[in-house]
C-alpha cells in the first residue's frame, strides 16, 4: 500500500499514544478516516494542516461533529488531536471543544491553533475561545486521564 501524506501527521498522534505507559490498544472508531478508539473507552479524532508556521485554522465537516456528538452520547471520552505542521500536536478534551465549536451543527465549524514564540497553544473557534493555553506536553498525557 502506497503511504499518504495523512499517515505521516497521523502516524505522529499514534505514535506519542502507543509510547504512553496507559496505553493498551488502538482501533479503528469508524469507517471515518482519523477516528481512533484508545483503549476501548476514549475516542480520538485527528486533523493535521502541513503548513509550516500558525496560525492554523481547521476546518471541522457537519458529519465530523456528528460523528464527536456520537461518542459523547455514547458516554467514551472524546479528543481532537489537532496537528499544527510540524510544530505541535493541540489536544482539546470534549470541554475544550464544546467551548469553541457547536458539536450540532448542520454547518461547518472552524478551529484556529495560534503559537507564540515560546508559548502554548490558543485556540479560539467557531462559538468562542478558550480562556486558557493548552500546553504542548498536554499531549497525550490529557488522553489518558
């Protein structure tokens, strides 16, 4: 099978979970591409932009919130691992993302990563910002707790 570009940045996620002393398996969550069950209880969703420096805005598809609404009504835990180039992976826990994007939504929803030099992640979305920095080493320690 011929490697993708998209395995490369998922590759990155997978990898800092499977190296993760909690960690004990990985499935697929869907027939949707980026969705991955760890551990049997929390579910994880992955998006990458290659583009080099931020600020990085994502772009979340009405069926991609239906499918993170899904596994909040399933009672798993639920994260995006959002890929910022090759600088950092964002992890937003399901409190971070219902703060910044309507997980209902018939439209699509956006997310913006911003960096400063020397500092953590501020995301800000679709219905509002975060009121605080995500630090780059709460991924993938805020996965397994």
């Amino acid at each position: 099978m011929k490697i993708q570009e998209q395995d490369m940045y998922h590759g990155a996620v997978l990898t800092q979970i499977v190296q993760a002393s909690s960690f004990k398996a990985v499935n697929r969550g869907s027939t949707k591409y980026g969705h991955y069950r760890i551990n049997d209880d929390r579910d994880l969703f992955v998006k990458y932009l290659k583009k080099a420096r931020g600020p990085w805005t994502f772009t979340t598809q009405a069926s991609e919130l239906a499918a993170m609404q899904a596994v909040l009504n399933s009672g798993r835990k639920l994260f995006l691992c959002l890929v910022c180039g090759k600088e950092t992976i964002c992890v937003l826990t399901s409190a971070d993302i219902s703060a910044v994007m309507d997980l209902s939504s018939s439209v699509p929803q956006w997310l913006r990563v911003e960096v400063p030099p020397g500092a953590s992640c501020h995301v800000s979305g679709s219905t509002g910002a975060l009121p605080r920095a995500i630090a780059h080493s709460a991924f993938p320690r805020n996965v397994f707790r």
